[in-house]
C-alpha cells in the first residue's frame, strides 16, 4: 500500500524535519567514513584517502540538498523555509520591514477603498429583482425631470415596458404616536412598486387602484428601518392610522430590508399613492406639462432589446410632441440607469471616481516602485550573500524564490492591514450623514468581496516588486561577487533599473500633489466667491406650511405674522423670507420670453432663469446687494401689475445694455412682467456654475407655502435659534421646522463634493510625497553609502565639496528633476478631469504651478539632505581603515 | 562512459539498486559498490544520484532502512527489500525485459 507509507513518510518529513535531517547528515557523513576507509584498505594514506573520498562524494551539503528536493513534499518544505528565512530577515530589519508594510498597506487601502466605493455606487445595481430590466427614462439633454402626463402618456401607449412608473421626494410633516418629524419620502405613481417588484416584508404594497384619483385611497408603505425606528418593529403595524402632513393616512405594509427607494445613496421612509398630491403638496402639478419635477422608472419586458425600446420610446415622444407643441416641442427621452437622481449625477461621479481610481492605482504603482527600488538596493547589498549561496550549489531559481516568498510576505501582510483601514473606513463613510437635509447615505457597507480583492492586489503588488532584482540575481557572478568584497563596481555608474523606477515613481507622484493642490485652491476660491448673498450672521430656518396643513391665503396669512413677530425680536437686524434660497439644491428653473414674444414654445424662449419668491426684507436679510430701483413690497398683490427684480446676467442677456428697470419681459404663460429693481449677480444652484440669469418676485403676488425664513443679527446664535424656534412654536406648534441654524452651516451640501475631493485628493497627494520621499531618501543613502569608499579617497585626494556632490547625487537630482515635470506636465492634463466637480480648476493657475514646484524642491531637499550630510562628514582616515 | 547514465533512462537505477538488495541487506556504500560490480564497471553511482534515489524509494515502501554496524563496526545506515520492493523488482525486470528485447528487435531491422 503505497499512499499510507508516502503520507507517513510528508507528514514524517514535516513534523519530525530536525530527526529526518540528523538522520541524513549522519548518513552522508557515516557514508564519507566508509568511502575513506575503503581508500585506506586500498593503499593511500589517510589525507590522500580523505581527499579522494570528498571528491568521490561531491560535498556533504551538496548531497544532503539532492536528497532533501527529492523527499515527498520537499517543495513545500522548502517554502515553509524560505518562508522563515524572509520572517528572520523582516524581523532582523524591522525598520524596513515596518516602512514597506505600512507604504503597501496605505497604498492597498486607497484602492480597496475607492473599490468599495465605485462597487457601492457603480457596479452594484438597483437591489431589486430583475434590475437589469429596469431602467429610468429622461430627457436628452439636461436634468432626470419629466412630467407625470408624460409619464403617463408613455405608460399608455407603449408595448415594451411591463411597467411605467414616475415618483417624487417630499418631505413629509410625519405624525406617529403624538410625535411630529420631518421624514423623507415618496409621492409614487401606481405602478411604482411593479417596476420595483419587491414582495412586501408586511401587508401589501401600493397598487394601481390606490393611484387611481385624487382621494382614491388614502394609505402609505413605510420602509423597514422607518418600522424598526418609529414602529419599534411592530408586527401589528399594518392598519395603524398615522397623519401625513396633518392627514390621516393607513399604514397599509412595510418594504423588505434593504429596500431603501430606488436611489443609491438616499434613505426614503415613506411611501404615498401619487394621486394625492395636491393635499400634501398644496398646490396641483399632477395635469401639469410643464412640471417637470418627477424621476422615472420603467420595467422593460423580457426579450425586449434596448434598441427597440428606444426605437419605440422615440416613436410616443414624437406623438406627444405634436399633440402638445405649447408644452413638449422638442422633447426627447433616453433610456439611463437608475440610481443616481435617474442618471443626472451618475456621470459626474463616475467621472470623479474613475479619476480617484486611476489616481489610486497611480500611488499603487509608486508605492510598488518605491517598494522595488527599496528591494533592489537590499538585493544588490546581499550580492555577496547570494554569491555564497550560489557557490555551495544554490540555484539561482531558488534565490528568486526566497526574495519572491520575502516580498509576498510583506504584500500579504501589507494586504491584511489595508483590510482592517478600509474596512474601517468603509464603516465610517457607510453610517457617516453628509451635511444637508436630504436624506442621503452611502450603503458601502464592507463585504468579503473586498477581502478578496485586497487578496488579490496584494498578491499582483508582491509580484510587481518581487521581481525587480530580478535581473540582478541572473547576472550574478559568484566569483566576482565575492572577490569584490559585495560592493559591486557598477553601482551609481550606469543607469540600473531603479533609477528609472524612482523617476517613474516621482512623476507619479508629481500628479497626484499637482491634482491635490488645484483641489485645495479651488476650495480656497470657492470660499471665496462671491456668491451673491452673504451667509455670515445670518441664520435660516426652513420649512413647508403644507405640512401643517396651511395653503393658499392662510400660509400668505402665518408668513406675514411670522415675519411680524420675528422683525420684533430685539438683535434682528433684517428679515424676510423667500420660497427657497440660493444653492439650497431645491432651487426652481423657468423660461423667460421677451416682450415681443407672442409664440411661447419653449425653443422661442430667450433664457432660463433660476426664481425666487421672496417676501420684503429677503434681500436685505439675505445680504445681496439691491443696484436699483426697489424691493419687492406687500404692496405687490395679484390684483397689482406682476413685477420682479432681477440680477445684471439677467439685463446683460435681455437687453443688452445697463438700463433695465422699467422696462418688460414675459412668463411662460404670456403675462408681462415690469422689473423695478436690479439686484448683484450671484451663484443659483452650485458653485462651479457660470454666471447665470436669476429673477426674484413678489411672494405675495406668487404665493408658496414653502418657507426659508432669512434673518441677520450679530446676536449670539443659540439665543437668536431659541427665540426664532419659539415664535414658531407660539404660531402653530403643528408646523414641523426642517433645518434651524446658522445659514453657513446649511450651504453644506453646495461645498461637499469640492470638500471631498479636497480631502481625497489631499490624501493622496500626502501619501504620494511620503512615497517620493522615502524612495528618494532611500536611494539616495544607497547611493552614498555604495560610493563612500570612492567618495573619501577622492576627498583624500583632495576633491571640493561640490566636487564630490556632484558625483554621488548629480544623478539623483536629474532624476528628481526629469521626474517632477514630467509629473508636473502629466498632472496638469489631469486637472482637467477635475473641473467637473472642483471649482475653477486649473493647473496652469501660477499659484498651483508654484506650490507644486515648491513642494517638491522641499520634498528634494529634505530626502537628500541625510544623504548629503553623510557624505560631506564622512572621515577618509576611519572610512578607508575599516574597509 | 557516462557518469550518470542513470538521467537517460528514468527508473534504470531503481531496478539496478533493488536488484543488488535482492541478494541482502547493505549500506549505501555497498550498494554503490555492488552496481559496479554487477554491471561489470559500466555504471558508477555517484551518492548525489544514490541517496536521493535510495530516500525516494523508502518513502515509496519499495526498501526499508535502519542502522546496523559494517564489516569493521562502524555505525552505517543499511537498506533492504521489501516485500512491496520485491514485487516491484517482478515488475521492473519484466518492463526491462520487454523494453531491452523492443530495443535489441528495433536495432536488428535495416
């Protein structure tokens, strides 16, 4: 029986290796014993025998060696020893050893990280079934918007979706157990849930009867985290009666864990039937063409091809648009994934992370560089090591081997570490609610996926740098190693590959400073800008009278109270209030025809323009500077003429000329509007925007149960949020204030992506100079190290300082110099990539050209700078005793 | 003569050390010493091919080792047949037969 005894004989082997190996070298040397005694039986004498015995065996070590590579497992026993010489040398250097770890590991991280971050965003679809089938629709150009007739005239007269649907957000005034809270939710057309086509985690969901008309049913789904937090996972939660914005509404069931809506990164709570929309929203848009506020999502049939779909979808489009030329000329809808607001923001982020990823994978590979550099410098130190190693019948695969299984080691354990920071990180960012009052979050929750992927960059990384020397090692000559004493005479005379590595490495670096440093100045200008109020000492409050059951005259009625008691309050400099304010993210876009205009298609329009209903006071409150004419007044009613102010963008591109008030421009519905007043430019709706044109009208002319409550004080903050909070409250206790504070702290979400790309930029760009700093050193001391000798007899001879500089590190600064611009010029073609998301960016800004160069002369210095010292401080007496 | 003829034919030193066992059981030495012998001064076994051999067949069960005393009581490591090593001895010198005969058949034709 063959197996038993060959198992017998590996796990012998494994376990028992010292009493296998004892064995061997008394049998090889018991076997050198007889050879001798049979050559002394044959005539020579005892050194001669000994002699001709050793040569007859061919060297103990050499024979114990065969005898070990051909034992059962003798592969991995060798492994397991490599495996304990690399542990040895990495505890031997722990310097190294730490250095290389931690550099993996950060650089392993970043990768992981993004990953996590492009999987949770990109990669990873809809969590719903089927959700390749789904799909959102939205017009060609511009935002995810259409309209709930579109909608539905595409949901009536098409053959390819089994399902079409259109949904809102709203937050909601919500009332469960005697407690009011602003929730975030959705108003859902009745085949929402068909599209989605989850099961219910309790009850039902919403149908399309409950969507039929305005009243059809007056019921709402809450998600699985609303139950658990509000409900305390109730399991008789079904039948429950809440109110929704002063309404009562039957909780009807509860969508399955997981189930979040069908954004990416928002958590919505509750779900309600479309069709009421008028009484939560208080006014109607539901018949309205025009608004065009609504996302979509649709089901397509199976065996249905995309092609088809959009062969159809353009077939209905261009029905709708001849039977409504006022309204839908020029419509055009395409197909796009779901997920990220349809897909309006999906290329922008995509954008920024595929720049994040290549920057990435950019300090990965530095990092691998910088890495190889470090272990070809260690290789060529341990030449005479090798070359012994070599001379008693080493191969010089099994050296490779050794140096291969030293850099593994450092890359799995690099690989772990950088698993325990992301998956950290990871954790922080999924639980982490960015600044603003919408509901967003990230579900990046860290999955084993990672793990694997960590695993495998680890592994890639460990071969990349593992097999730098290894050229080195095949061009090793035993002989000339060791007769040269492991200082080889090449050293610093030709180009060998890790001066080229740390060019390389240093150009990558170069672009990841140079991205980092336009980010930081487009942050420094962002903060900066104008932005046509000023948020400083002011405080704003938000919310929707709607939700407390106020609309049309009485909401007209609370306002006007309201700003009556607040303009009373001791310290309010000014006030007012307005529909929304500017970069608040729910900013409202129309069409402004001139005043000859009789057509009002939208093609005839002259602009768009960003509007605002502001009360008296709002500009004042808010800090934007009123140029000429008036404000708007209470004395601006429906029965008065329709008037407005409007910002210079606005004159510049509708006159053409500075002389504007007085004069007349027209709505979509035809009406002429005078403008009495002229107020500054400002940024509307995100900082990186052009100058855009903006109109600000009469509250009490327009109407809007939407309120942004503007007031200026130098009073300190708590005291002033206490005082606004109980005015509110002494008005109606029932009106569900969204956002209370300092105005500053609610623009957020207008400076978020720019801080975050600051930040990981920022990160990166750190971690690149840390590397660049390390390789540059690390060559660099190689360098000097490998020449002293030279370097002091030269000094001995007489050579200056500079002289001397110049030979060991003249190459090390044409290195640093050809690395940085080529860094510099590849970092400024991939700035542009930025300006999507990073204010202004730019890298031929002198002031970014100059701190990029600055950066890296210090980064240059400061690495060469231990180097330099020990070369210029270097005694030739000592130095040329010890050698 | 070639020093290790043995890298031609996989397998020819294994039959040449089972059949020197097969007359009794003796060191590395004596074996090397006994190949020579029988094969009339054609092969001579180095110990970087002997006791790898000699390893790779113990642990394949063919011989079994253990420490005895030579002829002039020293300690040497001795080897001998068995009985998994005698039958595969039966079947190398079969396989031999067969290849030597189709070899000596190969060289007659022409």
């Amino acid at each position: 029986m063959p197996l038993p005894v060959k198992v017998r004989s590996f796990l012998r082997n494994l376990f028992l290796s010292r009493r296998v190996e004892a064995d061997l070298d008394q049998e090889v040397h018991a076997h050198l014993e007889l050879l001798i005694e049979e050559n002394i039986r044959a005539g020579m004498l005892p050194h001669e025998a000994q002699r001709a015995a050793r040569i007859e065996l061919g060297g103990v070590e050499q024979v114990k060696e065969q005898v070990r590579d051909s034992r059962t497992g003798a592969f991995l026993d060798s492994i397991l020893q490599d495996l304990r010489f690399a542990l040895r040398q990495l505890v031997r250097s722990p310097g190294f050893a730490l250095t290389a770890v931690l550099i993996l590991a950060l650089g392993i991280a970043a990768n992981v990280i993004v990953f996590g971050v492009v999987q949770a965003l990109v990669l990873r679809q809809l969590d719903v079934p089927h959700a390749d089938r789904v799909m959102t629709l939205q017009p060609k150009d511009g935002g995810p918007f259409v309209s709930n007739p579109e909608m539905r005239d595409v949901r009536d007269g098409n053959t390819v979706f089994s399902a079409v649907a259109d949904y809102e957000f709203q937050d909601f005034g919500f009332e469960a157990k005697g407690v009011t809270r602003p929730v975030w939710g959705c108003e859902v057309s009745g085949q929402y849930f068909e599209v989605v086509g989850i099961k219910p985690f309790l009850g039902r969901l919403l149908e399309r009867a409950d969507d039929d008309h305005p009243g059809a049913s007056e019921v709402a789904v809450i998600s699985w985290s609303a139950w658990q937090s509000d409900f305390g996972a109730d399991p008789n939660v079904v039948g429950t009666t809440v109110r929704i914005d002063k309404r009562p509404y039957t909780i009807v069931g509860v969508t399955p864990e997981g189930f979040h809506g069908t954004e990416k990164f928002a958590q919505l709570d509750i779900f309600v039937p479309m069709a009421n929309q008028a009484s939560l929203d208080g006014f109607e848009w539901l018949e309205s063409r025009s608004y065009r506020n609504l996302f979509s999502l649709v089901r397509m049939k199976d065996g249905v091809t995309l092609p088809q779909v959009q062969a159809e979808l353009n077939a209905i489009v261009a029905r709708i648009a001849r039977q409504y030329p006022k309204e839908e000329e020029g419509l055009a809808l395409k197909l796009a994934r779901p997920g990220m607001i349809g897909d309006f923001i999906g290329g922008p982020i995509r954008g920024f992370l595929a720049g994040v990823m290549v920057l990435a994978g950019i300090v990965l590979l530095a990092a691998c560089a910088n890495l190889g550099g470090l272990f070809a410098a260690r290789t060529a130190d341990r030449a005479r090591e090798i070359a012994i190693r070599m001379a008693l019948g080493s191969s010089r695969w099994r050296i490779l081997r050794q140096l291969l299984v030293e850099a593994f080691v450092i890359s799995i354990l690099g690989g772990a570490f950088a698993c325990g920071l992301s998956w950290m990180a990871l954790t922080g960012l999924a639980s982490w609610h960015p600044p603003t009052r919408y509901p967003m979050k990230f579900f990046v929750l860290p999955q084993p996926s990672l793990i694997l992927m960590a695993f495998l960059i680890s592994v890639v990384a460990g071969v990349v740098f593992g097999m730098m020397p290894l050229r080195q090692i095949f061009k090793t000559d035993p002989n000339e190693a060791i007769k040269s004493g492991g200082s080889q005479s090449y050293a610093g005379r030709r180009w060998a590959l890790r001066d080229v590595l740390l060019a390389a490495q240093i150009a990558l670096c170069c672009v990841t400073v140079t991205a980092a440093f336009v980010s930081l100045r487009g942050l420094g200008k962002a903060l900066t800008v104008d932005l046509g109020f000023n948020p400083k000492n002011a405080l704003l409050t938000q919310f929707d009278l709607s939700q407390a059951g106020y609309k049309g005259d009485a909401a007209d009625h609370f306002q006007r109270q309201l700003l009556e008691r607040i303009s009373q309050i001791p310290g309010v400099e000014a006030a007012g209030y307005a529909n929304s304010t500017p970069l608040s993210g729910d900013t409202s876009v129309g069409p402004v025809f001139s005043q000859q205009s009789v057509d009002f298609r939208p093609s005839n329009r002259a602009f768009y323009i960003y509007r605002f209903d502001v009360s008296p006071g709002y500009l004042a409150a808010a800090g934007t500077p009123l140029l000429a004419g008036r404000d708007v007044s209470f004395a601006d009613t429906t029965k008065t003429p329709s008037v407005a102010l409007v910002n210079q963008e606005f004159v510049r591109q509708l006159f053409h000329s500075e002389q504007a008030v007085g004069r007349y421009f027209k709505n979509r519905d035809g009406v002429s509007i005078q403008i009495v007043g002229i107020v500054g430019d400002g940024k509307y709706f995100t900082l990186s925007e052009d100058q855009e044109p903006a109109a600000f009208f009469p509250i009490s002319q327009e109407g809007n149960s939407s309120t942004a409550l503007t007031v200026r004080t130098q009073r300190d903050t708590a005291d002033m949020v206490r005082a606004i909070r109980n005015v509110v409250r002494d008005l109606d206790v029932a009106v569900p204030i969204r956002e209370l504070g300092p105005w500053n702290s609610q623009l957020g979400l207008t400076f978020f992506p720019i801080q975050v790309a600051t930040v990981a930029l920022g990160l990166f760009g750190a971690f690149g100079l840390l590397l660049s700093i390390a390789g540059t050193f690390g060559l660099a001391s190689y360098t000097v190290s490998k020449r002293l000798r030279e370097l002091s007899i030269r000094v001995a001879l007489g050579a200056q300082a500079k002289e001397i500089l110049s030979a060991a590190l003249g190459r090390m600064l044409l290195l640093l110099a050809s690395g940085s611009i080529v860094g510099l010029l590849l970092g400024m073609a991939a700035s542009r990539l930025l300006s999507a998301i990073v204010y202004q960016a730019t890298a031929q800004d002198p002031f970014v050209l100059a701190a990029v160069t600055f950066t890296l002369l210090l980064t240059g210095t400061l690495s060469v700078a231990g180097p330099v010292r020990r070369v210029l401080h270097a005694d030739p007496a000592i130095l040329l005793r010890e050698q | 003569m070639s020093p290790e003829p043995t890298s031609l034919l996989q397998g020819t030193l294994d039959l040449l050390i089972l059949k020197s066992l097969n007359a009794g059981e003796m060191h590395g030495l004596g074996i090397s010493r006994r190949i020579q012998q029988i094969t009339g001064g054609t092969f001579v076994v180095k110990p970087g091919s002997l006791f790898p051999c000699l390893h790779r067949m113990e642990e394949e069960g063919w011989i079994a080792a253990f420490w005895g005393e030579s002829e002039n009581n020293r300690r040497a490591k001795y080897y001998r047949l068995t009985k998994p090593g005698r039958k595969q001895l039966e079947a190398e010198t079969k396989r031999w037969g067969r290849i030597s005969w189709a070899i000596a058949q190969a060289l007659e034709v022409s």
